[in-house]
C-alpha cells in the first residue's frame, strides 16, 4: 500500500527538507519504519526505543488519531494520508 | 451550524446596556444577525483571561478589546525586548524595557477604552491558577513552554472553563478548544510533554513572525464565537496552520477515556508542572526523579522468590484489559485512602499504563514512610513487551 506522510517543520528538516513523503505498508507501523529507513535521523523522533509513539508526537491517519484505531497496527489502504503532529509550545 | 456548547457567560450574570458610543463602535456588529445588540452586550458582560501577553496573546487581546469583550484578564511577568517586536503587535520600539503588561495596557485602552483590564503580573503557577482562572469564563492560552500549557489544561478542566489553546513553532500552529464539558483536553492528545531539549522554543528554532498573528487570531476567533453561542467551535477539532505551504486543515480529536485530567479525572489538584515536563521522558517515564525499576529485573526478583510489594495505580477498566500476575489494584485517586492496606515496610513496585501516574504514586509513596518504593520503568506496556507477551498493549 502506498501512502502519503504529513510532516511538521519541526521534522521535515530530518527528511531533508520534505514535509510530505510518500510511505509503503500495510499498517501504519509499516509505512513510519518505512519513512525511517530512508530517513535515520526520523527514527528517534518519531518512535521510542520500543518502535512505538512517543504521547507528545500523535499520527493521525485519515485525520483519525490511530491510538483509537489501534495504534501502529492499524491498517493502511492506497492513498491513505498519514499526518503526523508534534507537540510544540510556542507562543 | 449552532454551536452546540453551553453557553460559558453565566446566564445569571446581567448583560450590560451598551450607551450611544458603544453603538456607534459596534455598528459593523450590530449589522450581523448572528450579533446584533444582543451578542453584543453578551460581549460586554464576557470575562477573557489571556494568559500571556506575547505573541498569541497580543494578536488575541487586541482583537478581543475591539470586538468589546467587556472584561480582559492578563498574565505575564515579562519585560518588552527587542527580540519580542517582530511579532508581538501590543508592544512597539518605545517600550522596549517596560513591563509587557503596562505596554498591553496602554495599547489595550487606546484600541478600546471601553474594555476593563484586569492585569496580573505574576508567572500562572499551581499556587495561583485556580484562584486566578476561577474569576473568568474563558481562558485563552498564549503561553510558551509545556509546563504552562499543562497547568492551564488542568485548571481549566478542574474548574470547567473553556481553554481556547494555540500553540506555534517556525511555520507551523495549532488551535483548539479544550476542557469543555464533553470535549478532550489537552493531555488527550499529548499526554506527556516532549523531554526538555528535544522540542526547541521559538527563541531556540525560531517562529515566522506572522505566523502567531494567523494563530492568535484564531483563537480570539473561537473565544468570540463561544461567547456568542455561534457557527461550529473547535472543539474536538485540532486546527492545524502550516503557513509555508498556506494549508489549514483539521484533524478529529476525541476525549480520551484513560486521560487523567479530564478521562479518569484522578487528576483532582495541580501538580509541579516544572518538574512533570523537566522529568518527562521518551520513554513515558514521566517524573522520573523517583526510583526506577526495569521490568526485566523486577520480573527476575520476584522469580528468585523476592516479596515485592506490586501495585498497579491504573484505573479498573485498564485492569481489565491486562494486569500483572499478583498486583493489587489501587488506581492512583485511591492511594492515599487505602495506604492502609498497604505495608510501609515491605520493597514496593508501582505501575500504570507508562509510568507517569506511577511515579506520582511512588512519588506519594515515598511522602507516606515507604522505604523501598520503584516506578515500574515504561509501565505494562513496556512489561507487555519484555517480559510477557500475552498481556495486550493497549
């Protein structure tokens, strides 16, 4: 399944300078280790040591937070859009 | 669409009249139906608490005072520098050095003069921010580090005032309305901050300066529209801006029913919110600082015939799900009233979900006598995933 990535600026600097990528897998673990693997520097930001979401980066697929659509083992269909959003205090 | 969210101006507060000036002010409101005079004096008798007086809230604060939101509270402690001016539109060059909340004053007042300022010039802390909050209807945050954003999240969900919240970084920003009565918070969608360091501020990764002019304005937006009881709020909604690219878009944000603050609500008073967002780590370790136990090692003590003490601060629903063979199940709001039960001598382990609540409970543990207590590092999940398998991850 090919899927499209959301990434905030606070990330895409470490997907060189991409805020949209294009991912492959059948769940949504599958599609962020495939953003990982072609983009190392992704990996610590993106999932703790266990391979899963950090609580301050949430994944919405299809604008549907996946914690409540089980996780990173939720599937994914073709043309699916992945966003994924940092938690950022700016103000 | 109507806005479906009660109304956050107490019904038995009396609208104010509005004298031939204020007509004359408003007209361009008055013209809407979805304003008129009614909405207008709704306006007047609304109190807004802004806190901070920075980038969201000078856009935010200025457009409330226009709009003639009757009452305006401020936070902030700061001093107007230079650095501020590229974006924070209630200060100019000449108040470089003054205090934030004497220069939103003045800006304030000359945009509308009509409008009451209620200055507090003070940090929001756990000592203040319910006593502070408590006097006004709507909260709109505008604060710049996760420990604030917290302490406003959970006051407002313990005291029920609508939390207008924005949030930016370089180009991008987020808006929503949390702590409505049935809506999420924002421990919802990020339960834990980001380790200190890992997510820099805008002092340390930049902010394009306009950038909390389209967010600020935003959440002025949401705070008028709920005072008026029109169009579709925000909440559970995030709106998120990306101005580089001129996207905005929302996505679905839901109540989460194990949040602590507005799910279980075992969240009943304030806590250090400097050390919660100092101590928090990748791992979910949250507060940190008190003694950890890996799960492989407590699994190999308890094996080797070690009596540990195991106790288990989630709530029963989560027990349900999966738990660990010989704990007890106090949920964490419940500790303090069973500590009874328990045996101040004996080595303790605690866990939860992630090991945030649990280090409050051993945090509590340690306060009550415990001698031997351990927050069970990375809680059941991380349990789930080095020691046994068959317990779900959920």
């Amino acid at each position: 399944m090919s899927l499209t990535v959301s990434l905030p600026s606070v990330l895409s600097r470490l997907a060189d300078g991409s805020r949209s990528l294009s991912a492959s897998g059948t769940t949504v673990g599958e599609a962020v280790a495939d953003v990982t693997r072609r983009f190392p520097s992704l990996t610590t930001r993106l999932v703790d040591e266990n391979g899963q979401p950090y609580p301050f980066v949430t994944f919405y697929l299809n604008d549907e937070d996946i914690r409540f659509n089980g996780g990173f083992t939720a599937s994914v269909r073709d043309g699916d859009e992945l966003t994924i959003v940092s938690a950022v205090a700016g103000g | 669409m109507t806005a479906t969210l009660a109304a956050p101006v107490p019904r038995s507060r009396v609208a104010p009249t509005l004298d031939r000036d204020e007509l004359l002010r408003y007209g361009r409101h008055l013209l809407l139906p979805e304003v008129a005079i009614d909405g207008q004096r709704k306006l007047k008798s609304a109190r807004v608490l802004v806190v901070g007086a920075g980038g969201l809230g000078s856009p935010a604060a200025l457009y409330l005072a226009a709009a003639g939101v009757g009452t305006i509270g401020l936070v902030d402690f700061d001093i107007v520098e230079v650095t501020n001016l590229q974006r924070q539109l209630l200060h100019g060059t000449r108040d470089v050095g003054r205090s934030k909340l004497d220069s939103a004053r003045d800006r304030l007042h000359d945009a509308n003069p009509h409008v009451k300022l209620e200055l507090h010039a003070t940090r929001l802390t756990a000592a203040n921010a319910l006593t502070i909050i408590r006097e006004y209807d709507i909260v709109l945050d505008g604060t710049d580090n996760f420990a604030t954003r917290y302490l406003v999240n959970d006051a407002c969900v313990l005291l029920g005032k609508p939390n207008v919240y924005g949030s930016i970084f370089r180009f991008d920003g987020q808006v929503s309305i949390f702590a409505t009565e049935d809506g999420p918070c924002y421990r919802c969608i990020y339960p834990e901050p980001p380790p200190p360091g890992l997510v820099p501020s805008c002092a340390e990764g930049g902010v394009l300066g306009v950038l909390p002019g389209l967010v600020g304005t935003a959440q002025a937006t949401e705070a008028i529209k709920l005072i008026l009881g029109i169009g579709t709020p925000l909440t559970g909604r995030l709106l998120l801006v990306n101005a580089l690219d001129a996207e905005f878009r929302s996505v679905r944000v839901r109540r989460d029913p194990a949040c602590p603050a507005c799910g279980t609500r075992e969240l009943q008073t304030l806590i250090d919110y400097d050390q919660f967002c100092a101590t928090s780590g990748g791992d979910g370790a949250g507060l940190d600082a008190v003694p950890q136990i890996e799960p492989r090692e407590l699994a190999i003590r308890r094996a080797s015939g070690e009596a540990i003490q195991l106790i288990d601060v989630r709530e029963p629903h989560e027990w349900e799900i999966g738990r660990i063979d010989g704990a007890t199940l106090i949920p964490l709001h419940r500790l303090r009233e069973r500590l009874r039960e328990l045996d101040a001598s004996a080595p303790t382990a605690v866990y939860c979900k992630g090991g945030t609540r649990s280090a409050l409970a051993t945090r509590d543990l340690l306060d009550a006598g415990f001698r031997r207590v351990w927050n069970v590092s990375g809680g059941i999940l991380r349990w789930s995933r080095e020691v046994d398998s068959d317990i779900p991850e959920y």
